[in-house]
C-alpha cells in the first residue's frame, strides 16, 4: 500500500461531496426553456428504457474533485461516480456513496431523476447486465440490508473489506453477489493497489449501455 495513494484519496474524498454539487455553467443560471426540454428528454429516455433493479448509473459531476476521480477510470475515463438502482414503488431509487461531510459519509438512496440532475452531473448513462428476476430481488435486498446499517464510505479504498466501501466497489460487491459467475468484473491496479474504476463496470462485456444523456 502506498501512503501517496492513500493520502491523495483521502483528499479527493474528504471534498468530493462538496464539489460533486457545484454548476458547471460559471453564472449558474441555465435558460429556463431549455431545461424543460432537457428534462422531457430525460423523462421519455427513462420511460423508452424502464428502469430496473440491478441497472447500474454513472455520471460525471463537477469541478476539480470529479474530473480527478474520473482519471482513475485508466482506459475510458467518462464517469467519475456510480450506483445502482432498486425499483422501489415504481420508482427507480439510486443507492450510492459519497465521501465528504459526516451526512453524506454513509450510503444514500435518492431518486434516479435527482441523482442525475444538471446540478450534480454534466452528462450521465444507464448500463444494464442480464440479470435473472432472482438475481434483481437480491440486489434490492442488499441495497436495503447495506441502506439499514447504514454502511460508511471508504475513505481507504480499501477494496478487500466489506465493513466500508466508496462507490464502485459498492456497485462491484453488489452485483456480483447478486450475479454469480455471470458477472466477473475485473479490477485495475494503480501503484501496485487493486481497485475498482467506473470502466471496470462499463467496459465489461457482460454490461451494456441502454442510454446516455449530456446537458452540454
């Protein structure tokens, strides 16, 4: 384990829920008919695509802290955050985990509509791998076994423990716990560390992209 690598991540987390939340435009105002229609577009993807549990969402937030997460992805570098969707009530939720202050530093479940809002992200996507019905009820049964312990973030990265995780590794431990051999999703290697990448997720073979979406 290299200390630089730990203290530089330490960093990025320690800010990124911060960050993750500023606009991209520098007045901070968007025109206000464009965002409607941005907002039906998302709308119609969502109801064109039906959400399901098991689906896994990346986007790109803003400023310093997500453009330096974004880097770890080695060969495609396009997310800098990821979670996965239970279909709750009819409702796509995201649980995810985000570093920063002490009420956000446990896993967090919101709708998928404000996970990925122009406010927390410059462009986003929705990737899906071939889950059984069976394998769906597990995944919703992990997120909410893990959203009732309240699971912290791992400021460590420390990807060979299950008592904290950041936000890929969630997603990683989840869906090969609910997907068995189905899904092996291997890990990149920075200063002789493993670790899990937003393109370790993507570029699998056994997850395909349903849709993606830019606000730019």
């Amino acid at each position: 384990m290299k200390p630089i690598i730990l203290v530089y991540l330490g960093s990025l987390s320690s800010s990124l829920f911060f960050f993750s939340s500023h606009s991209l435009s520098g007045s901070g105002f968007v025109n206000s008919a464009k965002q409607k229609i941005q907002a039906a577009e998302i709308n119609n993807l969502l109801k064109e695509n039906a959400i399901q549990s098991g689906d896994v969402v990346f986007r790109l937030g803003h400023g310093f802290i997500s453009e330096s997460m974004r880097k770890f992805s080695l060969k495609d570098p396009r997310y800098s955050h990821a979670g996965i969707i239970s279909v709750e009530n009819g409702k796509p939720m995201v649980y995810h985990l985000l570093g920063g202050e002490s009420s956000a530093s446990v896993i967090q479940k919101e709708l998928l509509q404000n996970f990925c809002s122009r406010y927390k992200a410059a462009s986003f996507a929705v990737y899906r791998s071939s889950l059984t019905d069976a394998q769906k009820k597990t995944v919703d049964s992990l997120n909410r076994f893990y959203f009732r312990i309240k699971l912290p973030y791992d400021s460590q990265f420390d990807l060979t423990t299950d008592s904290a995780m950041y936000c890929t590794e969630y997603v990683y431990k989840v869906l090969s716990k609910a997907g068995g051999k189905n899904i092996l999703i291997s890990s990149s290697i920075l200063s002789e560390r493993a670790y899990i990448a937003c393109d370790d997720i993507y570029l699998n073979p056994a997850i395909h992209k349903v849709f993606s979406f830019s606000y730019e």
